[in-house]
C-alpha cells in the first residue's frame, strides 16, 4: 500500500509523529532513517564484550516534568527510576556536581551554611569590575566568583565549545544550576528515569503499528533512494534530519559540535563508582568518562568487567561527522532565519526534530515538539483531506 504520509528520521520526533499519524488518523506510516537503527541518537545496544548496555550516541538520561509526555510514552516502555548525579574531577580531586552546598564547601575547605556560602559568593562575585555581564565568562564571574568559575567552568566548557567564553552567550552558563544544598541530582524534573529494558526496546515499541513501515539504510535526500525528495508535494512528509542538507546547503551550512568516543573495557567490576565524571580542567583532553554499568545498577551485569567511554568534543567540520550541539553563533542564526523562509515556503513538507529545527531538544522536548505538530499542524490539515 502506498503511504499516505513519509516520515523522514526514525528518532524520538519521527517516531511521534509516525505513531500519532497512525493512531489517530489511521494512515499508512512510511518512516525512512539513513542510520541501519530506530531511535536517532537514543539508541543504545549491549557492548558485545560485557552485554553492558551502552548508549551509541553519548550517554541519554530521560527527564521531565511534562505529564502528557511521561503519560505518552509510559505506553511505550516500563522506566526504572534513575536520577544521573554529577561529578568532577579538577586537578585530580572529585568534587559533586552541579555545583552545590557540598562542592563549595568542599573547594574552600569549609562548613558553610546555606546563609554563608551564598554570602561568601556574593563576596567573590562582587569583586567582578567588568561592565554588564553579556558572555559566558563575565556572567559566571559575576554570579559565583572568579575561584569556583575558572575550576568548574572555565576549562570544562571551553572543551565542549574551543571558542573564546567571552564570545559565548550568557545564557549558556544558566543551564547548570548551582545549588544551596547538597542535592547534586542533575536535573529537577519530576520524572527521571531510563527505559528499563533499554533505548532499542523502547524505539521498537514505539515503531511496532500495523500502519507504520520502516525503511532503514534509506537517504531520503539520495537521488537513487527507493523513496526520496521526488515525492515532495504528492505525499506528505515530516522531515526530521538536517534542514541546511534538505535545501543543498542554499543559505550556507549550519555549524555543530561533535564527539569522538574511545570505547574501552576493563578487567575490574567498577572503574569509577559513578555513571560520568567530567574532567574539569583544560590540560585533560578528554571532556567526561561515563562508565555504563552505572545507569542500570539494577541489573546483573559481570563483576569482573566494565565498559568506559571517553568523550572529545569538536567542530563537526569532516564529511559524516554527526551533528550533536548546535553552535548557534552569530552567522548560524542569520542562517537559519533564510532556511525558515524556504520551509514555509516548501510544499506539503513539516520540518522538525533537532537537526530539522537547528536546536538542542532533550527527548522529552522532542517528544513534546512532535505532539504538538500533531495537534497544531498535521492533524489539522489530515482533516481537511479525504484520506
Ligand atoms: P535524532 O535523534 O537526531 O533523529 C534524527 C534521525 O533522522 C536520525 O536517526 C538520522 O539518521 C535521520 N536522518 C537525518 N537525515 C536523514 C535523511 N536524509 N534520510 C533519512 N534519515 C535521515 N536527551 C535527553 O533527554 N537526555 C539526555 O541525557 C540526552 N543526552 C544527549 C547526549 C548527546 C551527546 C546528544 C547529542 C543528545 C542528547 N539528548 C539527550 C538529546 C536526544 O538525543 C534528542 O532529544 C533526540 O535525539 C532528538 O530526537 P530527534 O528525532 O529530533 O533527532
């Protein structure tokens, strides 16, 4: 049968969008992905040495305070309750992170009480004589001090961008809370968890409709596809993967970060206590070590072997390196506003996802995002067709 609507990405948007299409609007679902796997960069497989779970793209940890999307994808998969609890490593001690009561304290050699750690702070803060604080380094500097800042911040961050942190943006620093108690949980949200029998059960449940038929290994902007741009404005398609690519690149190319992965296993049951240690200080190339057996200790994985991987961050600028952050800079923004112009303008396509829209999205944002088209977009013109 053909199908009456093409989802291109087959990540946690794709399968949103494929699974609502075919629920609620009873269409044949064609869902195309590039990669040989569902999930886009949340699926994980079992490392072929220990049988540890390890996620391919970097390791994901689900959160969220949405009630509809936990509802949603409750449907999908059981969640075993897992909240990720940062650490640090700056020259060569562990501090808690994010930074917290117990960071603080333990940088400064004290026993502060919350009163007296914020006081001690705005001590440090107020000695920032900078004009008002529009980068990275300046808001930091200007919020908690110049000491804990060049420790937990400086180094660390200037892996993950290799920019100067005064051309980045001040918003990026208020994504770390820094806490006044000793809850170094990383995130807030109500809802933490990860998908108890793994991302890959989790992506094929969702994939798993008798109207939904997925093609892997299929390039939807190769000319040789077997289903490709051709079909643009006879059938409908949700597009999810990079909106430069799907216009050739017209407007310029968008940047992203990346990550190179060196994967090693150990003969010992626990090589660092934790899921991630990140590596505070510049002079250490790699940015975090996550050891995977930590995120399932429910599970009954060997005693005498675990699986590390070490993270670089860099510019994506090599043919086939993965696009993970988008940079987001100046010349970025004035790009994506003329790809807007040409999706609007594009028929019977809906752009979405992270690399459809050019923004971070956690999995529940894509998850929410893709619900959303549904309810404001696509539902609304599958209406007006007779399907
Ligand atoms: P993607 O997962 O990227 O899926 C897009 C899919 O489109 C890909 O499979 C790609 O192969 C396919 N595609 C692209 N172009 C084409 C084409 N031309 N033809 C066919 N297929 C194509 N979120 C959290 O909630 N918690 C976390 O801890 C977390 N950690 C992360 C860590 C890293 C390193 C990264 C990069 C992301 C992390 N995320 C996390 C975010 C999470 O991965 C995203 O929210 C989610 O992947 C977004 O889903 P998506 O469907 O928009 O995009």
């Amino acid at each position: 049968m053909s199908p009456q609507l093409i989802v291109v990405g087959a990540g946690l948007f794709g399968l949103t969008v494929a699974r609502e299409a075919a629920e609620r609007h009873g269409l044949h679902v064609l869902v195309l992905d590039r990669r040989s796997h569902l999930g886009g960069n949340a699926w994980s497989e079992a490392d072929p040495e220990t049988g540890i779970e390890v996620h391919r793209y970097g390791p994901h940890f689900f959160h969220t305070n949405n009630e509809r999307v936990w509802t949603y994808l409750n449907r999908f998969t059981a969640f075993t309750p897992f909240s990720y609890r940062g650490q640090s490593n700056h020259r060569g001690e562990i501090f808690p992170l994010p930074v917290n009561l117990a960071t603080i304290n333990q940088f400064y050699r004290a026993a502060m009480s919350p009163d007296e750690a914020r006081a001690r702070l705005r001590e440090e803060a107020s000695m920032y004589q900078g004009g008002p604080a529009t980068n990275f380094e300046d808001k930091a500097i200007s919020l908690i001090g110049r000491p804990l800042y060049e420790a937990f911040f400086k180094g660390y961050t200037t892996k993950q961008w290799q920019t100067d942190l005064r051309l980045l943006p001040a918003e990026t620093l208020t994504r770390l809370p820094i806490r006044y108690t000793y809850d170094n949980r990383w995130f807030n949200d109500k809802y933490q968890a990860q998908p108890a029998d793994g991302y890959a059960a989790w992506m094929r449940s969702m994939a798993d409709h008798p109207r939904i038929e997925v093609r892997l290994g299929v390039d939807f902007l190769s000319p040789t596809a077997e289903v490709n741009r051709g079909v643009v404005g006879r059938v409908p398609v949700v597009y999810t993967g990079p909106v430069d690519e799907y216009f050739g690149d017209a407007e310029g190319r968008l940047s992203w970060r990346t990550l190179d992965f060196h994967t090693e296993v150990h003969p010992t049951g626990d090589f660092q206590g934790t899921a991630i240690v990140n590596y505070a200080d510049v002079e250490v190339p790699w940015t975090r070590i996550v050891e995977y057996r930590h995120v399932h200790p429910e599970r009954d994985y060997p005693a005498d072997r675990t699986v590390t991987v070490k993270e670089f961050s860099r510019f994506a600028d090599t043919p086939g390196d993965e696009p993970y952050y988008p940079v987001n800079a100046v010349e970025d923004r004035a790009r994506l506003t003329r790809y807007r112009a040409r999706m609007e303008a594009e028929p019977l396509v809906w752009f979405g996802g992270r690399l459809g829209t050019y923004q971070y999205l956690d999995m529940h944002m894509a998850v929410a995002a893709a619900l959303s088209l549904m309810d404001n977009k696509l539902s609304p013109y599958l209406q007006t067709q007779t399907v």
